[in-house]
C-alpha cells in the first residue's frame, strides 16, 4: 500500500517538475524576443524625452515666445509622449510613462515667475523629472544592467578632468 502511494507521489512529483522546466523552457523562447521589443519601444521613449527636454528648455528660456506658443509647444511635447506610451503599454511600464507624461507639464509656466530664485527652482524641478525618468528607462529598459555587467567585465578606466568633475557633482548632488 505505501508502494503504491509513493508512487503515485512520484508520479505526482513528477508531472509538477516537468510542468515547471516547460514553463521555464517557454519563458526563455519569448524572453529575447519581448527584451528586443520593450528596448526598441524604451529608445524611443528615451528620444521623445530628449527631445522634450530641448524644447522644454527653450520655453523655459526664450522670454519672447508668447504665453500661446509656450503653452503650444509644451502641449504639443507632452501629448506626444502620451499618444506614444499609451499606444505601447504593452512594453512600457504604465507608471514610467504616467511620468513621462507628467515631466515637461508646467514648463509653459515658468517664464510667468517673476521672483528669479522661484523660477530657479521650478525650472530644477523639471530638470530633475526629466533626469529621473531618463534614469528610470534605463532601469526598467535593462540597460542600466548590461552597462553595469560590462564594467565589471571590461573594467575600463575611464578617468579625465571632464569626468572627475561629473562625480564630484553626482556626489554633490546626493
């Protein structure tokens, strides 16, 4: 009797450890596939936030563009992020790009600021959005991953004046 229900245990055992290298056989069939898709979809998601960021940059700089065209051109950045990451939310992370969106609103309004030190700090603001979504692509994308592999691999030494300067500021900035 205990013969034939460790067999049946066995048996049990068995169909569950295979069903389980099945799923992980399938997983790693799609995984390359889908890995190459979210980094086509995240390099493009990368491009409009540079490029937003440009534009940004210049409505929160050029003091003669009119009240309409800043609102017209920050409008016209962040409904392009959103058309983009709401027809890919398949690939991209729905609260990354809910950010995205979110990162260039209110730069339209800065030049409004008449106190220097205010408009400062809300034109930070949306530098630092900017860079955080930029960090978080990387992140989610898997790239911030494989750069970090192949330093540990390659172990360059990358070492200038340029480059102290940018640590000294990263460290800074923490």
């Amino acid at each position: 009797m205990t013969e034939i229900i460790f067999g049946a245990l066995c048996v049990i055992l068995g169909i569950l450890i295979n069903e389980q290298f099945r799923r992980i056989s399938r997983i790693e069939t799609y995984s390359s596939q889908i890995f190459e898709k979210r980094l086509l979809k995240y390099e493009e998601l990368m491009k409009l936030m540079l490029d937003g960021f440009k534009t940004a940059d210049y409505v929160m700089e050029n003091i003669d563009l009119t009240e309409e065209k800043r609102h017209e051109m920050i409008s016209t950045v962040v409904l392009s992020i959103a058309k983009f990451t709401d027809a890919d939310t398949f690939f991209i992370d729905q609260d990354l790009g809910a950010h995205c969106v979110a990162t260039f609103m209110g730069a339209e309004d800065i030049q409004k600021i008449q106190d220097d030190s205010k408009r400062k700090k809300e034109k930070q603001k949306i530098i630092s959005s900017c860079n955080d979504a930029i960090r978080m692509i990387r992140e989610d994308s898997g790239i911030a991953d494989i750069d970090k592999f192949y330093k540990r691999m390659t172990r360059p030494k990358l070492n200038s004046p340029v480059i102290e300067l940018i640590k000294k500021y990263r460290e800074h900035q923490k």
